[in-house]
C-alpha cells in the first residue's frame, strides 16, 4: 500500500490542483487510474518480495 501512495504523491506533487474541490477529485481519481495500469501494481507487489498465490480450484 506505501508504494501505492508513494506514487501518487509524487504524481499529485507536480499538478496544480487550484481549488480544493479539484484536489479532492485529482486524490480520488489516481488511485483509480492505477487498476488499468496492471504492470505497475505487479511492480508495487514485487516491492514487497511477497508471492501471490493462484487461489485452490
């Protein structure tokens, strides 16, 4: 979870959000961004060094 929110603060740091109603919504919107992005959350898990196991059929 630190190496999700690690990367979007760093993303969120060089945006101006303006008003805080627009940074209300750039904080609810990149984390969401990131389910399309399926690379970089294997990369967040592989930070870890844990193991994902397929689940028992």
């Amino acid at each position: 979870m630190e190496g999700v929110w690690a990367h979007c603060r760093h993303r969120l740091a060089h945006l101006t959000a303006g008003t805080v109603d627009r940074l209300e919504v750039l904080v609810r919107n990149r984390p969401k961004r990131l389910q399309y992005r399926p690379a970089a959350l294997d990369g967040f898990v592989a930070e870890t060094g844990l193991q994902l196991e397929s689940p028992p059929p």
